[in-house]
C-alpha cells in the first residue's frame, strides 16, 4: 500500500479534540457526554475530509460516518480506531489521520482512551482499495508492536508520513 498516494500532510491532524470522562457521575450524563465526544471527533474527521477534495457533500457525509459508527464502534482497541464508511460522497478513496496524545473516549472493546485515528472512505462501488488499505492498517498493527508509539512520537505530519511509508 504506497500510503504516501492518499495521505498529504494537510490530511493529519496533530492536535485532535482530548476528551476526558472522569468527572461525570451519573449514567445518563455520561452517556450524553459519550456521545458528544464521539461527534465531535467525527466532526473533527470529516472536516479533514473536506480538505482531500473529494467529498460532495460534507453534511450527507458526516451523516454517513455518523451513522456508520452507530452501527458499530469502529475502535479496534490498544489506543486505534479507523473510523470508515462507503458511500456515495466520496469521489475516491481518501484516507485522513488524527492523534490525540491525552486519548479521547471512543466506545473501544478495551474501554481505553483512542489516541490513533485512521479516517478511511470511498465509493460504495468501490471496494478493492478500501478493502486493502483496511487490510494494511490492521496489519500494520498487528505486527509492529513499535508503531504505535512512533506515531505518538512523531513531531509532526511529515514525520507521521514517513513512518507510515517505511511500513510498506
């Protein structure tokens, strides 16, 4: 996957909203606030989205994502989401990046802060890309016990880059 082809600079976000649950004590507040948290990072995304040019429509998108996430978290856990959808907005696949250092709450199966973002999106006819990019993201992790730290290391979005590119 040469990632360099669908990951620019301007698509990383270095300084992702942090978000914090600790303070709220009731149940229903906290789901509120659970819920916020999420949107907003999802908010934050798709506006990195919009940056790639390749988005028609940045409401009916962020609905899409929206209500992909709705469906199923898509935190994998150990600090990573990649947060997709196929739909019609996109033109092509595009793919964003965002770090959060202090985590952000993201419904994860470990119950863990999310510090690592991987936005992907594409066509819903097309699936070849999408499929393989998906692929090397959860690959990557899986057998780089050291990536995540770099990519929390990392001094900025070129740095992200090139540590994302040496996978290949």
């Amino acid at each position: 996957m040469y990632i360099a082809r669908y990951l620019k600079p301007e698509y990383v976000k270095l300084g992702l909203i942090n978000g914090h649950l600790d303070e709220i004590d009731e149940e229903k507040d906290l789901e509120k606030e659970q819920a916020r948290l999420k949107e907003s990072v999802i908010e934050e995304l798709t506006d990195l989205f919009m940056l790639t040019g390749q988005i028609r429509n940045r409401h009916k998108f962020l609905l899409d994502l929206v209500n992909r996430e709705k469906q199923c978290s898509t935190a994998v856990g150990n600090g990573i989401a990649v947060p997709h959808v196929r739909s019609m907005q996109p033109r092509k696949m595009a793919v964003v990046f965002a770090r959060s250092h202090d985590g952000v709450w993201y419904d994860a199966p470990d119950g863990k802060p999310v510090h690592i973002f991987f936005g992907i999106t594409a066509p819903s006819y097309d699936d070849k890309a999408f499929l393989q990019f998906y692929k090397w993201v959860a690959q990557s992790f899986l057998q780089e016990d050291w990536l995540l730290d770099a990519l929390l290391a990392a001094e900025d979005e070129h740095e992200i880059i090139a540590i994302l590119s040496g996978l290949q």
